[in-house]
C-alpha cells in the first residue's frame, strides 16, 4: 500500500511542525501551505490524499478556500479535515455543508487527530455515508 | 431545574466577540503545548528518563484541565449555547467514582479522601455530564491547596427537597471568605496564578442556572468549605 500524503495548511508554523512530526511518526507523508492560496496551489498541483485546514488562515477563509476546493476538477474528491480554535456558532454545521470531512477542534489529543485522518481517508476509499465528527 | 436558553443573562456582543477572541488565541499554545508533551512522551524526541515521565503526565493533566476551563468560560459566557439535554442524575454515584478517579492524584500528595453519602442522591432535571464536570472541578480544587497529609472530606445528605454537598479541605482561606468571592484567589498573593481558582466561580454559576445554591466557608482550621444545594427528584428518598 502506497504512502498517504497529507497536505498541513495553517499559518502558525508551531502547530504545522508539532503536526508534521505526529503524522510522519504515523506513517504519513506531510507537504505544506502556509496560507490559503499556497493551500490550492499545493492541492492543485501535488493532489495530497488529505487536507488538514486550519480555518483561519490569513489570506483566504476557510469557508472559502473549502468552497474552492470543492469547486476545481480533479482536487474536489479530496478529503478535507477542519481544525480550529474557535467555537462555530452552528457546530460545523456550515462547514459539512460545503462538503468537510471532519471538525478537529483545538486543543486535540493524538488519538483524536489520527482517528479524523483515518476517517477522512477512509471516506476517500469506500464513500462511507456520514463521517463527520467532532 | 436547569434555566432554559430564554432565561440565561444576555452577554454584550463586544464581551462576546471578546472572549472568543482571546479562547482562539489561548488555545493556539494550548494545541502545541499537548503535541509537544505527548511527542515527548512517546520518545519523539529520545527516551525520556522514568523520572520525567509522572511529569509529562503531570503537564498532559494541566493542559486537558485548561482547556476543559478555556470551554467552561465560552460556554458561560455565550448567552446562545443551548444547555444540555437534562435528565435524573445520581449525585453519590458521581462522587464516588470521581473520587476514585483523582485517588490515585491524591495518594501521590498523601492526600486522604473521606467519602460520606447515602446508596443514591437522585437530582431532577440536571444534567449527569455537566454534574461529574462540576463533582470534579471541586475535587481538583480541593486537591491544589490541600497541604500534604490532610484530608478532602466529600459528604452527600439530604436537606428537606434538596440534596446538599460539600467538600471540605484543610486550607489554605483567606480570613475574609468575600475576598475568595471577589478575588477568586485563595492564596490572596499578588501577580501568583497558583492562587487563582476560577473553577469556584464556574461551579457558582453553573449551580444557580441549575436552580440551586452555592456558598463558601471557612473552616475553623483555616480550610475552605464549598457547599451547594441541588434539588432532589421529587419522590426520591
């Protein structure tokens, strides 16, 4: 089985590094954007298996950049896991409408991101009805 | 019974949008604080000595504390957060496994609990979640300021239609308990954040929206004694 490649988008190059870290030691490989427009172009170009976005990111929101996702040939197949630190007022209610994968809310343990990693993964392999978590 | 949404204070949206900032912001180093303790501990970094394992765990426990605190104040503060689905909740079962679960916490301080509550304290009306959350703040607390080798008494009796709880430790409280009110600082020493307990305001709030009562004394030995009144389920011995 080939090495699932996961593309990191999030402006705070700490949380990017502790994440790389974590999911390398899980046995993926982490490619990364440190903004929205790096966050297409790398999804675009390199067509990563995952996409863990961090919401707020400095030049594109995170409603938008998932909306544009969802709208480009070739990269809307992709899974996109949300993390953020802010309390959504509809829960991530929004966010699944536009079509994300799972909600990782911050501060989160190991367990909990590698299980919406898998999750999200395994949405891309077998279209599994419902797998929004948070 | 628990307030329903309609009856919570409104929160001026400046406070608001306040608050939600700053939970953003403390949680950006909270996410890294446990990535990084959890890497440690799993060697990411070389093998940690045996020795510094208890506190990686130790650093692991605070950072789940201070978000749990960082989600209890934005919950507080958000007049738009629908409340839990309430339900009957037993009130001695919940103390006596929340004591169970910090034993071992408190074996490590030679802190000795002292456990005193009927078979079962039904509550109407409240939530069970929220109710262990609230059991253990007040425990935590307890343990904090504890000095070694004393006790935390835990005791459960009925009061009439309530069910009253306390949690007694042994110090240490300011001679002036409004101080321990206004300032929510039991060590009442200036620019010392050990001191601060906010978990006691937080139980206050959660308390009078659950329609009960919540006071704090001081003990003759200079310990602080929380007690809080919680209505019983109707019918319910």
């Amino acid at each position: 089985m080939s090495t699932k490649r996961i593309l990191i988008a999030d402006d705070n190059r700490d949380i990017a590094h502790l994440l790389k870290l974590r999911l390398e030691a899980g046995g993926y490989e982490v490619i990364e954007a440190g903004d929205g427009m790096g966050c297409l172009a790398r999804a675009f170009n390199e067509r990563p298996d995952l996409i863990l976005l961090d919401i707020g990111l400095p030049d594109l929101s995170g409603d938008r950049i998932l909306e544009t996702l969802k709208a480009m040939e070739g990269v809307r197949e992709i899974p996109v896991v949300i993390q953020t630190g802010v309390d959504l007022e509809d829960g991530g209610a929004e966010l699944r409408r536009r079509g994300a994968a799972a909600l990782l809310k911050k501060p989160y343990n190991k367990r909990e991101l590698l299980e919406a990693v898998d999750r999200g993964l395994h949405r891309q392999s077998h279209r599994a009805v419902d797998l929004f978590v948070d | 019974m628990l307030a329903t949404h309609a009856e919570r204070p409104a929160v001026a949206p400046r406070t608001q949008r306040l608050l939600r900032s700053l939970c953003h912001a403390i949680r950006q180093p909270l996410t890294t604080l446990a990535a990084r303790a959890e890497l440690l501990e799993d060697g990411a970094f070389g093998e940690p000595p045996p020795e510094q394992r208890a506190e990686l765990a130790q650093l692991q426990g605070d950072c789940a504390r201070l978000a749990s605190l960082v989600q209890d104040l934005c919950d507080l503060m958000r007049g738009d957060v629908p409340l839990a689905p309430a339900e009957d909740a037993d009130l001695a079962t919940i103390a006596r496994h929340t004591c169970t679960a910090l034993e071992a916490r408190a074996a490590a301080a030679r802190i000795s609990f002292e456990l005193s509550a009927p078979e079962r304290a039904l509550l109407a009306g409240i939530n069970a979640r929220e109710l262990r959350a609230l059991v253990a703040r007040l425990l935590e607390q307890a343990l904090r300021f504890a000095p070694r080798q004393s006790r935390v008494q835990l005791g459960l009796a009925r009061e009439g239609s309530w069910w009253l709880l306390s949690v007694v430790d042994e110090g240490p409280c300011p001679l002036d308990i409004h101080e321990l009110h206004s300032d929510l600082d039991r060590l009442q020493r200036p620019d010392d954040l050990h001191g601060l307990v906010p978990e006691l305001a937080l139980a206050e709030a959660w308390v009078r929206a659950a329609g009960g009562h919540f006071a704090l004394q001081r003990t003759d030995v200079g310990g602080l004694r929380v007690a809080l009144l919680l209505p019983a389920r109707e019918g319910a011995a």
